[in-house]
C-alpha cells in the first residue's frame, strides 16, 4: 500500500522554475509534501512547495544535501550534479530521472552518440571538444557549410544553437565542448511525450506540432494534435517509444523530432521531464503531463493521455524593447475569448524571449483553436512598467 497521501513522504524537486510551479500543483492535489532546491530566491516555485532551499544545482554538497531529507528525488531542470544523484541513488534515496539517464541527455554530444548506437534515426553530426577547432575541420573538408553549432551543456530554449552559414558566424560562439549538426530541411517539428513508471508502465500523448519563432528559436505555437497523416504520427509515436525503451527512463520523457519533407522522422533531442510541448495537456487531456509525471515518480497507475478537446499552446514571452517589472498588456481581451486560459508563471522581471507564462486555447475544431490562438498571441503583450 503506498502511503503518500497526506503522510510524512516527502518529494524533492531540482529546479524551482515553471515547470516546477505547475509539477506543484498537482503535488497540492495529492497532499503531497515538497522540497524544492534553486539558485533563485525569487524562484517560480517558492510560494507554492512546503520547503524551499536557495542553492546551486550543479554543486555536489547542495544536491546531496537537499536530496538526503527527501524519499523520491526528481528534476525540473537537467542541469544539475549527477555526481551528487548516483551516491543518493546508493545510499537509497529513489531518483527519477536516475544518474543514468541524466548522464546520457545531459550532454548533447552524449545524447547524440546513444542514438547512433541504438539505431535511432537523427541527424548526421560532429564532435569537438572545442569550437576553435571546426574552422579547420571546414577548411580541410570534414565538414561544410551551412551546419548547426549546438553547444554540447548548459544551453537552453534555442541559446546555445546557431545556424551557421559562413565561417564569420563562429566568431561570437563561446569556445566550448560542441556538435556540428546537419542542417535538417523539415517540414515540421513534432514531438511525444511518454511515460514510464519503474514497474514498466509506458503510456505515450498523441503527437503534437511545434511551430518556432522565425528568430528566437523558441516554440512559439504547440498544436495537438498534430495535423499530419496518420502513417507519420504512428512513425513518430514508433520512433518516441523506441528512444522511450532505450534510454528506460522513469517518469516523462519529450521527444522533439523532425518530419523531413520525404516523411522521415529523425530524433533532435529528449528532455526527461516535463517539457513546454505538454502545457496544452492541462486543460486539453485527461491527465496533464505534470500529474503524469508526478505518478510516473511515484509509481503510481499512469493516467489516460487522450485528449478532451483539442488544444494549442502560445508561450507568453518578453516582448523585445522591455526589460523590467512585468505587465500583461490586454490580458482582459484574451480572457473573454472562448476557451481561453492563461498561465503566468511568477516571474516579476520580463527581459526579451523571457518565458513569462503561456496560454491554452481549446477548442474541438482545431483550425478554429489555431485561429483563436492567432488572435492571443497578437492581442496579449509582456511588457514592462
Ligand atoms: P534547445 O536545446 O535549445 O531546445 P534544439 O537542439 O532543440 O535546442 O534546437 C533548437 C531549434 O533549432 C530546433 O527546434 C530547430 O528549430 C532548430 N534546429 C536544431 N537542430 C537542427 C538541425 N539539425 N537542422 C535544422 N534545424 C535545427
């Protein structure tokens, strides 16, 4: 009989940003107590968790400080100390996702070196240990331009990607352990998210439809479904079950792919939490992906992952221009919309592409829900004072 309701269980969470703010939502749902670690006293999640302590997640002693006083240990984020995760993992501590699983996403180069080994269809790439070095892979021919630049840790929403077309496109880059990919020329970026609990339980969303900020490479519509046929959204859930199997992870795992313009489904990378392609599942389908991950970790029955309704999810980002105390410009508008609900995430200082908050349009028609969701992202602003 599992005992973590309204009981003396305690959940820790590594990271206290958004996603962390809506993981506690769900925890608040079961009585389920919190800790959550973050370098920000300010985090999205300090009002919301039981315990919050201020802290460096890439730091062996905080991580394993933090993960001592919890019973199951899961993340928000991948950029923490795995170091810290494998001796809690063997001291008892239950770690989801675990040190090993961590190890293979964390680093790009890693990620990309388990698809090839598995037999994972993904772009064809190179490794460098340092972005110094690719000029002379150009000039003697190992690779040619255009490529993608992605640095192998530590970049996130698009920053540590670049599209490079000539070599003067390197000069800004920070000189660091990297992978040159090639350039994909898809048709649509679509992505699953599946889940798995330690007893093996494995349940997959449907396929959803990314459309990107021209400039900002950041996700600016996500569409669930996805409209695309039927034989390419089974390739992809084919394809998401497979990494899924491989990598046998514990709780959620997104998998971003590529549909190419021949229907080929290539892998771009996997994020094993929850993950801002799944927003639309909290109002959209039966178990939103945050309560899904919640009882993956918990090994808890997985939910039903059909959808209600259709739904789209635009991200609330800082608008360019505006840095400072945060104002939702026109928010009234979008709210007297149908099907409309925002989520803001806490954040009191709006920068440019800052993730601030997203909104979710439902509705059963999804042309319809994509017309609304044109309307919202044109009418609401994140501005500052
Ligand atoms: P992040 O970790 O920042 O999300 P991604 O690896 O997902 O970085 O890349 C961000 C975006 O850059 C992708 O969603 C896609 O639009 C574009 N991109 C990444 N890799 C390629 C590629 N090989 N070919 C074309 N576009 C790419």
């Amino acid at each position: 009989m599992t005992t973590y309701f309204s009981s003396n269980f305690k959940l820790g969470i590594l990271g206290g940003g958004q996603l962390g703010r809506m993981l506690l939502r769900e925890t608040n749902k079961f009585d389920i107590q919190t800790y959550v670690l973050d370098p920000s006293n300010d985090a999205p999640c300090k009002p919301y968790t039981n315990h919050f302590t201020q802290g460096d997640l890439l730091d062996f002693d905080t991580v394993y400080n933090f993960g001592k006083q919890v019973d199951v240990l899961t993340i928000e984020i991948e950029s923490v100390n795995i170091n810290a995760l494998q001796k809690l993992e063997n001291e008892g501590v239950s770690v989801y996702p675990s040190s090993k699983t961590l190890s293979v996403i964390q680093n790009k180069a890693t990620q990309k070196l388990f698809y090839t080994d598995n037999n994972i269809p993904t772009a064809p790439f190179s490794r460098f240990a340092f972005t110094s070095e690719i000029e002379d892979a150009i000039d003697n021919g190992g690779i040619s331009l255009p490529f993608v630049w992605k640095a192998a840790q530590f970049g996130y929403d698009g920053n540590g990607v670049k599209i490079i077309r000539s070599v003067e496109d390197l000069i800004d880059l920070p000189n660091t352990e990297c992978i040159v990919e090639e350039m994909v020329p898809f048709k649509n970026e679509l992505a699953v998210i599946v889940a798995r609990n330690p007893s093996g339980e494995i349940k997959n969303y449907p396929v959803v439809e990314m459309e990107f900020h021209p400039e900002a490479n950041q996700v600016e519509y996500v569409i669930c479904p996805a409209r695309i046929s039927e034989k390419v959204a089974q390739k992809a859930i084919e394809v998401a079950l497979k990494v899924s199997e491989k990598i046998n992870h514990v709780g959620l795992l997104a998998i971003e792919l590529f549909q190419t313009h021949d229907d080929e489904i290539l892998v771009n990378e996997v994020a094993p939490r929850p993950h801002n392609s799944g927003h639309q599942t909290i109002e959209a389908s039966y178990t939103s992906q945050f309560e899904q991950h919640l009882r993956a970790v918990l090994n808890l029955s997985l939910g039903s992952t059909d959808n209600k309704t259709s739904g789209i999810m635009v991200n609330l980002v800082g608008a360019e221009g505006h840095t400072g105390n945060v104002v939702y410009q026109n928010i009234d508008t979008i709210l007297a919309m149908s099907g409309v609900t925002p989520h803001i995430y806490g954040k009191k200082e709006t920068r440019p592409f800052r993730k601030m908050g997203h909104v979710t349009i439902v509705h059963k028609d999804i042309d319809t829900a994509r017309e609304i969701a044109q309307k919202v992202k044109e009418t609401i602003k994140v501005i500052s004072n």
